[in-house]
C-alpha cells in the first residue's frame, strides 16, 4: 500500500507552480498565459487542501472552502481575460500579448 504524506503532496504542487510559472514566462501566446496563471492557481489550491488535510483538526474544512474561492477565482479570471482577449484578437488579428500594448491607442 502507497503511503501518501504532506511531502508528496507539496512536491506535486510546486511542480505545478514551476510548470506554470515557467509557462507565462516562455509563451508570448495570450491562451498559454492564462494555462499557466491556471496552473499556478490550481497549485495553490492542491496546498491548501493538503494543509487542511494533515494539519487541522478533524472535521474542519478550512482548506476546501479556500479551493471552492479560488476556483470562483479562477473561473471570473478566465470570463474577464478571455473577453480581454476577443477584443485584442479584433483589433490586431493575433492573440500574441505582444501586441496588447496597441489597445492603449
């Protein structure tokens, strides 16, 4: 039987925050962005509910009612960015962020 501990969970989570980070700053694509931003928060979420898990007391769900906000988080960060983005994706006929700065004009 595989134990599982807070170790193996806080591995798996910083490797999700180093695929996302790493993410955001090699990609000039806008969609891969917000991967990565997804990635990052989604690790964030794995330690709080990892956390909770081996260091609250029993019966507490502090850690999930955390995740339950960061996924409304997120699902109101893609909303906003993606609407964000079909206005970049009219106005330049590219999603590469690059070209964000021409929204200013």
């Amino acid at each position: 039987m595989l134990d599982v501990s807070l170790k193996h969970y806080l591995l798996v989570a910083a490797l999700m925050f180093a695929a996302g980070v790493g993410v955001i700053i090699s990609r000039r694509n806008a969609i891969a962005v917000l991967c990565g931003v997804e990635l990052i928060l989604n690790a964030a979420a794995l330690n709080f509910v990892a956390f909770n898990r081996y260091s609250a007391p029993s019966g507490r769900l502090d850690g999930q009612v955390f995740t339950i906000f960061i996924i409304i988080l997120a699902a109101a960060e893609a909303a906003i960015a993606l609407a964000i983005l079909l206005n970049l994706f009219q106005q330049t006929n590219t999603v590469d962020v690059d070209e964000a700065d021409t929204l200013r004009e």
